[in-house]
C-alpha cells in the first residue's frame, strides 16, 4: 500500500511538474488560451484522479500502521474503522473530480464541461473531509500513549514521535 501511495505521489508530482514547465508561472501570467486548451483540461484531469487516489492511499498506509500497533484494542479498532469511513470520500473523488473536469462524452478535448460550475462543490468537500480525517489520525494515538506507564519525559517523547506526523 506504501509502495502504490509513494507511485501516486510521484506520478501526480510530475504531471503538476509537466503542466506548469518545471517553474510554473503566477496566475497573473497564465495567458488564457492555456486555460481552455485541451492540455491544460487533460492536466486537470490527470491531476484530480491522482490526488485524490494520492490522499486516500496515505490515509490508509497511517490506519494500516495504526492498526498494527494499537489494533489489540477494541476502543482503537472501532476509531480507526470510523476514521477509514471518513476517508472514503477521498477514493470517491478519485472518480468524481475527473469526470467533472474532462470533457462531455463524444466531445474533444478542450470542449468546456457544463458540468464544471459545480465543480468547486466536491473540492470543498474534499477539503473539508482531508481536515476532518487528518484530526482523527492525529487523536488516535493520543490517549493510547498517555494512558501508558512511563514517566513523564518518556511519555512526553512517545507523543513527540507521533506528533511528527503533524508536521
């Protein structure tokens, strides 16, 4: 699962590198033919289906691991089962986002999709759901560790090892 996260990762990394020519330009500078043309909407289309395969995946390598270490709990397991129901809405942008953005079927590329005044709807959702699952993963761990017998400093660097995930 790492191994398939790390590919969509790298995969969305370069076509992001691809459609903006290694720098990229500010906005500003963007003529607007590239806007409507149809590389541009193939980039947006390649884009929003690996992001969104790219978020879920990482989720799911951190609940996966999760599991391993804390899964003898029951309290744990049932957190991290609402928490992968959480992420699922990431997987479903993996299919939405890019049907929004590509062309109308039979249509060439570079045809506008009608259906993509909608299209900023399922991004805020997105967002808002990868902030949501984000702070889940962030407390799962936090009363497994301060409930373990450790003195102070210990328990205090057991929290700063997971809290580099924060970061």
């Amino acid at each position: 699962m790492a191994v398939f996260s790390t590919l969509c990762t790298t995969a969305f990394a370069g076509v992001v590198l691809v459609s903006v020519k290694n720098l990229g330009k500010h906005s500003w500078d963007i003529p607007l033919g590239f806007i409507a043309s149809a590389g541009a909407q193939k980039s947006m289309v390649a884009q929003h289906a690996l992001n969104g395969a790219t978020l879920f995946l990482g989720k799911l390598c951190l609940l996966t691991m999760y599991h391993r270490v804390f899964g003898h709990m029951q309290k744990v397991r049932y957190q991290l089962i609402v928490t992968a129901v959480l992420a699922l809405p990431l997987l479903a942008a993996t299919i939405i986002r890019p049907v929004m953005v590509g062309p109308p079927v039979g249509k060439p590329w570079g045809t506008r999709n009608p259906a993509m005044k909608g299209a900023d709807i399922p991004g805020l959702m997105i967002g808002i759901d990868n902030i949501v699952v984000d702070a889940c993963l962030a407390w799962i761990p936090v009363p497994v560790i301060w409930g373990l017998k450790l003195e102070g400093g210990r328990k205090k660097g057991v929290m700063a090892l997971f809290g580099t995930g924060l970061m």
